[in-house]
C-alpha cells in the first residue's frame, strides 16, 4: 500500500483548510442575502408606517385616527428606523467580515499551491524510485542504445560533453513520453501548462489518500 510523504500530507490538510474557509465564505454570503432581505422588509413596513403618518391628520380629522394610535405610530416608526440604522451598521459588519473570510481563502490558495508543487516532488520521487526498482534494467539498455543509435564522437571539451549529455536525456525523455502518451499531443497538454499538470498530481495524491 502507498504511504503519502509528509509533502503530500501537508498538501491534503491545506486543501481541507481551503474548503472550510470556502464554506464559511459561503455561509457568510447566504446570511448576507438574507439579512439584505430583511432590510428590504423594513424599508417597506417603514414606508407604509410613514405614508400613515402623512396621512395622520386627515385621519384623525375624521376619527379614523386616535391619540393613542398617532403615538403608536410615532413609536413604531421610531423603531423601525432604529432597527433600519442598525440593519445598516450589521450589513457593514458582515461586508468586513465576509473580506477578512475571502483574503483567509486566498492566503490558504496560495499555501495549497506552494504545497502542492512540494508535494508534487515527493510524488516525483516515489515514481522515479519505482521505476528503479520496476524497469531500471530496461532505462539502463535505453540509455546505452541511445547514445550508441543518435552519437558517434567522443566529446572534444566540457561543454560539448554537458551538450551531449542533455541531448542524450532530451531523447530519452521524449521517447518514454512519446510512448507513455501514445504520442497524443492533446494528452502532452500538460508539458506546456502546469496548471494540467498540477491538477493531475493532485488527483494522484488524493486518490491514494
């Protein structure tokens, strides 16, 4: 059974951190949408209260209005515009608050990110560790049939020598991914966009978890 490394265990906890703090974000969006809702509720109970009071006086000149009820009014409207105020300063609160909740996400984005081209390392290592010990042989007789197919001098200075050297491992790094990928450009994506890349390590790690 594979064992993750460390890295990949760091990785894993930094994406669960990252889906806790999208779900408060989350959570924190729906209660503004409601609290925005109530607010709009107390807007209208607040307009209607004070189309009464501007129609108070008439009201009361035909007795349809009490003393008592204009006081009643008068309170209620009070009351509702405090509670509107306070509405306000709520809407202001959770606003900051939900900020603070989208830069903690961003800030655990970026963790996740630099910890997944960590652990992607470690991922590295345990392929190159099998193939070692899988097909070792054969990448030996690779290398050795390389070198013998595509060169024919010995290298004449240093630099030519690293030259080669390079070339000997552009060659054989292309035919194993030639062969790996049967070749499928589309498949090969992920050489020019780590997001590809990345994404696919990603899967490995979580899979094995």
């Amino acid at each position: 059974m594979t064992q993750l490394s460390d890295l990949e265990n760091d990785y894993l906890d930094r994406k669960s951190q990252l889906q806790a703090s999208k779900q408060n974000e989350a959570k924190k969006r729906e209660e503004i949408a409601e609290l925005k809702e109530r607010k709009d509720s107390i807007q209208l109970e607040l307009s209607q209260l004070n189309g009464k009071l501007s129609r108070a006086q008439t009201n009361m000149a035909f007795g349809q209005l009490s003393t008592d009820g204009y006081i009643t009014l008068k309170k209620s409207i009070a009351d509702k515009q405090i509670e509107s105020e306070a509405m306000d300063e709520v809407l202001k609160i959770q606003a900051n608050a939900l900020q603070q909740l989208i830069e903690n996400s961003n800030a655990l984005d970026r963790e996740m990110n630099s910890s997944l081209k960590k652990a992607a390392g470690a991922v590295k290592q345990r392929a190159i560790a099998a193939i070692r010990d899988e097909v070792g042989q054969h990448i030996e007789t690779l290398a050795y049939a390389t070198v013998a197919h595509h060169f024919g001098r010995v290298p004449s200075n240093g630099p030519d020598a690293t030259e080669q050297i390079n070339a000997v491992y552009q060659i054989i790094a292309k035919e194993l991914c030639d062969e790996a990928f049967s070749n499928d450009k589309e498949a090969l994506r992920f050489l020019i966009n780590p997001f590809i890349a990345k994404e696919k390590v990603a899967q490995m790690i979580e899979a094995v978890a």
